[in-house]
C-alpha cells in the first residue's frame, strides 16, 4: 500500500514551534561555519585578516566615504 501526502492539519504547541525554529537556526549556523571551515580560499583570507589585525594593519573609517576612499586605492 503506498503513502500520500493528506492534507490534514496537525496543530503543535508554540512552545514546540518555538524550539523547532531555535533548533533549525542553529542547525544553519553549524553548516555555515562548516562551509567557510572547509572552503580553503576562505580560511586563508581570515588568517590573513587576523595577522594584519594583530600587527594593526587596517584603517577605521568613521563615515561610508572614508570606507570607498580605501577600498579604492
């Protein structure tokens, strides 16, 4: 006998609905965090990022402009 899709209703407490949401946000983080783990390219531009960081190689812009002015030169 083969299943079908019905098109009953089921009604769930919010807290579950709650908690199912929580769970699959989390879920999303995990595999994003995987995906950039894994993605080599990536991995080496944070390293780099963090070393410059850490020998306070970088520019704070104050305003959007100051902000194109660098990514321009």
């Amino acid at each position: 006998m083969a299943k079908t899709v019905s098109d009953e209703t089921v009604r769930l407490p919010r807290s579950m609905m709650i908690d199912l949401y929580d769970v699959s946000v989390r879920f999303a983080s995990v595999l994003e965090t995987l995906e950039v783990l894994t993605d080599k390219s990536t991995m080496k531009r944070i390293r780099t990022g963090e070393r410059q960081y850490s020998k306070r190689q970088y520019v704070v812009a104050k305003v959007s402009s100051e902000t194109r002015k660098v990514l321009s030169s």
